[in-house]
C-alpha cells in the first residue's frame, strides 16, 4: 500500500456513467442541482469531485457553464472537498486557462485542481476555425499549456502584494516576473493578472503520459492491468496514479446487474467496471490501494449509486485502509499529500552558519 493518502474522487457531472443514466435523472443537471450534488459528496467525505466538459456543447444539450466555473458556483457552498474541472487546451487561450483556474484556486481556498484536456477533433477545429490537430500536435499542446500554466502561476512571488497603505503600493513590481514562453503554436509573456494562487501550483490531472502532471490517471480492465499501468505512469514521474473505475451497485432492493440491465447496454470502455454490491467494491478499492494513490468513480447513476458509495463504500475504507476525508480549511494538495511548492522564480534561501 502507497505510503501517500488515499482519495476517493467523484466524477459528479452529468447524470452518471452508463448513457441512459440521463433518461431517468428527474429533470435537467443545471448548476444548483449539480452544486447541491457536489455538498452531498462533501458530506460523505469524498476526496475531491471532477467536473467533465467537451471543447463543444454535446448534442441536443442546453447550453451551460464550463467545467471551471460550475466548479467556482459550488466553491462557496463547500469547505472542504476538492474541486477539479476539465479545461480543454487545444483551442483555448492558455493565459485565460491559467488565470481562470488561478481564480477558482482562490474562490475556493486553495482547494482547486485541473484535468489538462486535449480534444482537437475536425469539427471541433471547424467550430473555431482553425486546423485539426494530430495526436502528437495534441499531446505538445497539453504539454506546452501545462508547462506555461504552472509558469504563470509562479509569476507571481507569494510576498508580491504588500498593500502599504503609507506610500499606496499594493505589490512590489520587483516580485513580478514575465515568463517569456514560446510554445510550438502560441507565445506567452505574463505575468498573470492575478496574485499566486494559495496553493502555488493548483493539482495539474490528466492521461498518464503527459509531461508536468501532479496526478496521472490510468485505466485498466483488471487490477492487474492498473497496477502495470500506474507502475508505468511513476516511472514517468507521476507524483501521484488515480485509477479510473466505473460503478453500478446494488441499490433500492435491486441488484446492480438488474439494474444496469433494465436501463440498456453499457458499452465496454477499457475501464475497470464493479457491478455488484458495497462490500465487493469496497474489497477491490482496498485490493487498488496497494497499486495506486486514488480511485475516480464513476457513477452509473449519480442520483442512485452516490448514496450508495457515501453509506456503504466510504466507512469501510475508513476502517480497513485508514481512508482520511477532508476536512474545512484543508488544500487539495495537503489532502492528497503533496507539499507546496516554492515559485521557481523565488530567491533561494541562504543557509547561515555561526
């Protein structure tokens, strides 16, 4: 078992994993419902709760707020819980993406996250009138906005707004720095707009594979193939491995299987899938926590399975692994056990000796 603390993160949006869990939601996810959603995970302990998007609103769907400001509505209705919206990179402007999840770092007290999306399909191209992106042209993107975010984030020394109310400086323009970035398809001067975020470095999620990540996200159809997997993402310096799980429990006097059955096909996704009870999916995230740092739930109905989780999952890793939820006041990087990080540009701290 990892020596790091295990988190329990929920993917809280949309109606659930399985496609007709939207049928049988009771009305359409706006932003109140999903908040409300997301104090309900707070309230059962869950690590953190992932906010999914697509570069392009999905067909036939309302339009709606982004994953990042969805997460910002619930940051003042919680305390403790982890927030971790997608934000795609392809075609978005990376200093807008630094400095929006900057500013929901600081909405909700340093306990933001990210997961680094790269999307660039021809009709996503088409829609903002550029040209579509290669594999490999996506993968230098993520890793260009990765990198000239975690730079923004740093332009900013932790000492640089002094507020001296006597000469009416409010920041030192010497503890501002311009990062001068060239990426393969954009530039980037800075510094950012807004002050370094609590955290320093928000938790910066994404695919196993991408450079400058906090959390590499693996999937396999066994434990096993989750364990080779994240042995592979440390070795490419993850600092942390979440596995991807899906799950449908046995709920309201009805087995899993029957349930998922009377609701339609779930496609097979490469994922690792429990279809059973609370004790069963218990006993497998105790079997996961010796391969990996986390589990990412998801739900096959977010309205039912949640519930499930929060009264029949949660108590038991609490007993059997030592499973900590946060609590009010905690960063996200502190729950997952991740220090904070000097700025880069920062003096360095000269030892003195008597």
């Amino acid at each position: 078992m990892s020596d790091h603390p295990f988190a329990v993160v929920l993917e809280g949006d949309a109606a659930g994993a399985h496609p007709a869990a939207s049928a049988f939601a009771p009305a359409a996810l706006d932003v109140r419902r999903l908040a409300a959603r997301v104090v309900e995970a707070e309230r059962f302990g869950f690590s953190a709760v992932t906010f999914d998007d697509s570069p392009l609103p999905v067909t036939d769907a309302v339009a709606r707020l982004d994953a990042v400001q969805r997460a910002a509505f619930a940051a003042p209705l919680t305390s403790a819980i982890g927030l971790v919206p997608v934000a795609h990179v392809a075609y978005s402007e990376p200093f807008h993406v630094a400095t929006q999840l900057a500013s929901l770092d600081w909405a909700s007290n340093g306990r933001a996250g990210w997961i680094a999306a790269a999307s660039g399909t021809a009709h996503e191209a088409a829609a903002f009138g550029r040209d579509e992106l290669t594999s490999d042209d996506l993968r230098r993107e993520r890793d260009d906005v990765i990198e000239v975010a975690r730079r923004l984030w740093d332009s900013w020394q932790d000492d640089a707004v002094i507020q001296d109310a006597a000469t009416g400086r409010y920041l030192d323009a010497d503890r501002l720095h311009y990062v001068d970035f060239e990426g393969a398809r954009f530039s980037v001067k800075g510094p950012l707009i807004t002050p370094r975020p609590p955290q320093g470095q928000l938790v910066v999620v994404a695919p196993a594979g991408a450079a400058g990540i906090d959390v590499a996200l693996v999937e396999g159809a066994d434990p096993a193939a989750i364990a080779d997997a994240s042995a592979a993402a440390r070795a490419a310096g993850a600092a942390r491995v979440w596995a991807e799980v899906e799950v449908a429990l046995d709920a309201r006097g009805v087995t899993a299987a029957r349930r998922v059955e009377s609701v339609g096909v779930w496609p097979a996704t490469g994922r690792l899938r429990h279809t059973g009870d609370a004790a069963g999916l218990t006993s497998l995230l105790v079997e996961l926590a010796a391969s990996v740092d986390g589990v990412r739930l998801h739900l096959a109905e977010l309205d039912v399975d949640l519930d499930e989780v929060g009264r029949g999952v949660l108590p038991g890793l609490r007993r059997q692994i030592g499973f900590r939820s946060p609590t009010a006041g905690d960063t996200l990087r502190g729950t997952l056990g991740l220090a904070r990080p000097l700025s880069r540009y920062a003096a360095p701290t000269v030892k003195e000796f008597a």
